[in-house]
C-alpha cells in the first residue's frame, strides 16, 4: 500500500536553527527568540502534531531525542531511515555531520519490539566519500507501483538512489529541480508528494522539458492526478504533505497550516474528494528547521508483531 498507519515521530531536546545545514536548505531562518524560548516552542508544537495525527486513527510512535549529543534536527526522522514492508530498514548517508548522530540504533531496536523488522541494510559508509542520499527526504516512494523519484542535489547522490532502487526492486527517476532562484531543491520532498490517487508537485523547478515529460507521464500513467503547485506555495511547504491511513474509509493528508493556507480553493477541493486535510501548525519547525509535516513523519511499513 502506498500509506501506512504506522509511524515514528521524535519528540525534540535540542531543536535549534542547524548552520550546517543552512548552507543548502533556502527555507531555514535564523531564530529571534533565545534557545530555551525555542526549544519549548517546539516541543509544544511537536505534542500538538502527535496529538492531533493519533486522534485521527494513525499508530503513532514517539520517542525521546537523547540530550547528548545535541542534535538540532532530531525531529526530521525521515532523513536517516526508511521502514519497508519486506520487513527491511535502511540507513542513510547523511550530508551533515552533526546530523549523523540522529541514526540511533537503539530506535531500531525498539521498533523490533512492535514491528518484524528482518535486516538492517546500511549505507552509511558512503558519507566516508562525501556522498550522501538522505531517505525520503531525497526519495518520494509510489509504493504501489515501485516506481521511487528523486531530484539530485548536493544532498541527492544519484548513484546511491540506483542501488537503494536495486535494493528494492523500483524503478528509479531521477531529473533536475531548482528554484526561483536557480538554486538546487535540496531535497525531493519539497517541491513532491505521492498520495495513492494524486501526486502534488512543482513543475515549474523542473527546466529540463524531457525530464518534465518523463515525471508527467510516470504520474499519470500510474493513475495519479497532478496537482500543480507554483513556486510560492512550494516556499510555503506546500510539497512537504504526507497521506496516511487511518485505518478506515479515508485516509488524511498531513500538512503545515502554513501550506494549507497556500492551497488555492480548487487544489484544496481536488484533494479534499481523495483525502482529509490535516492542517498542522508547526510555524517554529518549519521556519527554524526548514523542514514541515512530512519531514517530520518517518513511515513504517512492517508488520505488526501481534501479541
């Protein structure tokens, strides 16, 4: 399935603007508030986001960020690992080194306990060359179709991509994204989003007049209706949206408020007929961190270990 019911979601110690990671990621702001005024603007704004997703039927699994080392970005999960229904984990390289930290196998360890996870396949290695693919933040899987997507980048190495594609068995597009400034999109799940029924993207990032052809055609081809977002709203998190099940008739779509609000009226009524809108406010973490909804969420797809 493309949605799962299941995710991971970790509770933030030490969220803080990350200089290391400013350098590529454009929506990062420099705070004006102190580090303890932060810190618990984000934690309450992380309560409220589990709080809220759980409410709607999601399993939701929280755990603590450790306090040492300090890891700013702790709450972006999505960027280190990726759960596969075959019961497989996947660690990633990663670009920042003060994110390296983040890959906590005791996480791994407790998921065991609630999920069949069979092998842990590493990748990690790679950062020893410099290279790096940051899950699915540099991923946008169609589970469904093995199809998986992702806009090189500094962050986005495309060798790495092919052999994770490999791994699993997808077929890998990859293309070219940059925004309007002409700077590459760092990360894929910016500027796209892969429901079951639709796909929400910025075509206008994508220059290369083949490469746009290729993604349209890949999306539509797989039964996904395009929902085209514009460069404003993409600044505004508009990509940064993940479906997930609720275990029942319809599945949500979580969302920043920030994005939501960028929805015109008529891409909020096509998705509103395919999925709940979840609007969540986490204007703290998207505007310090630069990431939204989705970077927050990491999905799991094993099964269940019933007791």
């Amino acid at each position: 399935m493309q949605s799962t019911n299941n995710i991971l979601l970790i509770r933030p110690a030490n969220f803080n603007f990350n200089s290391e990671t400013a350098t590529s990621n454009a929506f990062q702001q420099l705070p004006n508030d102190g580090e303890l005024a932060l810190r618990q603007a984000a934690i309450n704004e992380f309560d409220a986001f589990a709080k809220t997703i759980a409410s709607k039927g999601v399993n939701v699994t929280v755990i603590d960020d450790t306090a040492f080392p300090t890891k700013p970005d702790a709450i972006f999960p999505n960027n280190w690992v990726s759960f596969h229904a075959d019961g497989r984990a996947i660690l990633y390289p990663i670009c920042a080194a003060n994110r390296r930290p983040e890959r906590r196998m005791d996480i791994i360890e407790t998921l065991k306990e609630k999920f069949i996870i069979k092998e842990v396949i590493d990748l990690s290695h790679y950062e020893k060359e410099n290279r790096f693919l940051e899950s699915t933040g540099s991923i946008i899987f169609d589970h469904e179709n093995k199809i998986a997507y992702a806009c090189l980048s500094p962050r986005t190495d495309r060798d790495i991509f092919i052999e994770v594609c490999a791994l699993l068995q997808y077929k890998p597009i990859y293309f070219t994204s940059s925004d309007q400034n002409g700077q590459a999109i760092y990360h894929t799940n910016v500027m796209m989003c892969i429901g079951s029924r639709f796909c929400v993207i910025c075509l206008e990032s994508i220059t290369d007049m083949q490469e746009k052809e290729t993604i349209c055609n890949s999306i539509t081809n797989t039964g996904h209706q395009i929902i085209d977002i514009s460069f404003e709203q993409t600044n505004n998190f508009a990509g940064n949206m993940l479906e997930l099940s609720t275990g029942h008739q319809q599945n949500i779509l979580a969302l920043s408020q920030t994005a939501y609000n960028s929805l015109n009226i008529e891409q909020k009524t096509i998705l509103e007929n395919l999925v709940e809108l979840v609007p969540l406010p986490i204007k703290t973490i998207e505007t310090i961190g630069g990431g939204s909804a989705r970077c927050m969420i990491a999905e799991i797809f094993p099964e269940r270990i019933v007791k």
